[in-house]
C-alpha cells in the first residue's frame, strides 16, 4: 500500500463548513430526531414548472446530447445581456463579455487559477463565503482578510488595508447583498472600489449571487452599473436562489473580457460547458419578469416576517434584512457561536451555521437560512425560547 499523501496546500483547507453541518443533521435523523434544517442556504420550493417543461423538452432533443464546448449558447449569452440591461441597466457584449458557469461556484472557484502566482494576495471579506479563501490557498495565494463588522454596516473598511498589501494584491472578493450579514452595499462603496482598483491593479470579483433576492421595494445593484467597474472587473450571478435552482448548477460571469477570457482558459481544460439542455432552461428562467422574480422572493420575505419577530421577543440581537433569505443575529449568551450551534442542534433539534464557521469576524453570530415553510419557522422559534 502506498503512502498518500495531500498537497500541503489542500492540507492548509479546513473541513467545508456546510459538509460538517450536513453530517451532524444526518446523525440527529439517524438518532430520530425532528430536525428543522435553517444551516444551507438552500431553496425549498421547486423549481418554476416554465423553466421545468423547457429542460424536458431541451432533453429530448439530441442536438443537445453532445459536448457543449465554449461559453455557453449564443441565444443564452444574448439572454443574460438583455436581462443585465433590463434589470440593472448595465449593457455587456454577449459575444465576449458573458461566460455561462457550472453554477457561480464553479467559476468563483476557477477565477484563482487563472490568475494568482505563488505569494499574490487576494482580498477577501470575512466572515464570507468560505470558497474565496480556500481556493486562493489551493492555488498558492495569500489571502488578506478584511473583517465585516456591525460599526461599518458589514462593509470591508478600504481605507484600512495597508498599500503594501494593496501593492501585492491580485483579486478583491465582495459579496453584496452580502451572505452571511444580508448587508447591503450602495453606490459609493462600489466607487470606492473601483477607485483601489484601477490604482492598484487588482481584479474585482463580485459575487452576486443574491442580486435578485430583495425586499420592501429595495433593488440591489450591480457593481456593473458603477462607472469604470466593467475596466476592472467582473460579476457572477447564480440562478440558483433567484429561481430555485441550487441542483440544476448553473449560472454565469460577465463584465471585463479579458478576464473574462482568462477563466475561460481554465475551465476549456478542466469542464466541457454547461449542459445544452440546462441552457434552455436558463434560457427560459432569464424571461421571467421582476414582477415574476418578485412573486418568488414575496416567499422569503413572508418568512422573515415570522422569525425576526419572535427572536427579538427572545432577547437576541437582529437586523430585518431587506435582501437574501438569512437572518444574521448575535447570540444572547456567553457561548462562542460553534458552541451555540451545537447545543441549539442537540436541545432543539435545530440546525444553524456558526458564525464563526464562516470567519473570526462572525464569533457570537449564528446565520439562519429562510429555506423552510413558516409553521417551521414558527416550530423552531418556539424550540428556542424554550433554550
């Protein structure tokens, strides 16, 4: 038997904090209990019945049984430029400015590699999206964490990063409406970093994934719309949440062409395309209309209505957020969020993602994901009060 061995950069990789979650749900089921799963921003209803009926019948046509090699159908790109201009009135080039992803993680992933040498630095909000710091490690980058913090509204403090960092840095991740805070980022915080960017060098990554998931009349931007953001960067966009998605994977990344062009080199050499099939179905999901797209959000936002509330009664510190389906609240006691998570699960058979899970900056904070219908919601307050 040989000896196997890790890569000293997949070793330096803690253990995928939603995995973990996953596992210790399916211990508690095992011991049978109730579980009321609040931990994975997953959507619970199903897929639009529209977007259903094109995949069947995208699926029967062989056409679409082959390699789809490239960066995705024409007509698709042609989609998700009409549907940037219409909703965020950003214009994008579909023949080069567009690049349809194996969900936005995929390519969230591969961008690092396309770009990091040994030592770069990336910029990366925390607590975040844990794949922004492990792949920069994967691919042998340094990352330099910049803590979202209540006192500046969850937004990284630009003006705090050292220009000997700024210096080094290759890639600056931000994430609004942000997961896991549901902060929201307006139009100055963008220009700002537009501005360090095009000073320094630095790619701009906008992870976008909650773009379409607001409330109360609130419309959150792309970084796109800001003037110069298209000469420094790119956005990803998942369907995923917008459109009950999460299986199907698929999304896409638009804006610089040359970084654009950059992560297309990576994924010709590690994926073949997105499903052809699967494109149809994006196709028709990119048709709906904001009043259609906000039908679906109205769910999220009836759920919020119901939580919020009752953890307050409770004593917990919690924001109403006006965008995503997460609650971002501060823990009402003197356990670190790791352990909160665990006696909530073993008390009230309750799951919920740590804070601290997600960065040193989200101790004392739990994330509760709205992906469960409201008599649940209402189920697991009920279960807390009783902690």
């Amino acid at each position: 038997m040989i000896k196997i061995a890790l890569s000293k950069n997949c070793q330096k990789i803690p253990p995928y904090i939603f995995l973990e979650i996953d596992r210790l749900k399916d211990e508690a089921i095992e011991k049978g209990a109730d579980v009321i799963d609040l931990g994975v921003g997953d959507p619970d209803r199903p897929t639009p019945k529209r977007i259903v009926e094109a995949m069947k019948k995208a699926v029967e046509n062989p056409e679409n049984h082959r390699y789809p090699f490239g960066p995705g159908m024409l007509k698709l790109r042609e989609k998700i430029a009409e549907y940037y201009k219409i909703n965020f009135k950003v214009e994008i080039d579909p023949k080069d400015e567009v690049m349809a992803l194996l969900g936005s993680k995929e390519g969230i992933a591969h961008i690092h590699p396309a770009f990091l040498d040994l030592g770069d630095v990336v910029l990366i909000p925390e607590p975040g999206y844990p794949v922004y710091s492990n792949m920069t490690v994967m691919n042998g980058g340094t990352p330099y964490f910049m803590p979202l913090v209540k006192e500046n509204n969850f937004l990284p403090d630009m003006d705090s990063i050292p220009k000997s960092i700024l210096k080094k840095t290759k890639l600056i991740w931000i994430n609004y409406p942000n997961n896991p805070t549901s902060a929201l980022a307006n139009k100055e915080f963008f220009e700002k970093v537009v501005e360090i960017a095009s000073k320094y060098n630095i790619i701009v990554c906008h992870d976008a994934a909650y773009i379409d998931v607001g409330y109360d009349g609130y419309e959150p931007l792309s970084f796109l719309s800001i003037d110069g953001a298209k000469e420094v960067g790119i956005e990803f966009y998942s369907l995923s949440k917008t459109f009950n998605m999460t299986g199907w994977r698929i999304g896409f990344a638009l804006g610089n062409r040359d970084v654009i062009k950059g992560l297309g080199k990576v994924k010709a050499n590690v994926d073949s395309g997105v499903f052809q099939a699967v494109q149809y179905a994006g196709l028709e999901a990119l048709s709906f209309t904001k009043e259609e797209i906000k039908q679906i959000m109205n769910v999220y936002k009836e759920r919020r209505d119901v939580i919020v509330p009752k953890l307050k009664e409770m004593g917990w510190e919690v924001t109403s957020p006006r965008a995503t389906f997460y609650v971002w609240a501060k823990i009402p006691s003197e356990n670190n969020s790791m352990e909160m998570a665990k006696l909530i699960l073993e008390k009230c058979a309750v799951i919920v993602t740590p804070g601290l899970g997600l960065g040193k900056s989200g101790e004392k904070y739990i994330r509760l994901a709205l992906t469960v219908e409201k008599e649940r919601l209402l189920e697991a307050a009920e279960r807390l009060r009783k902690l």
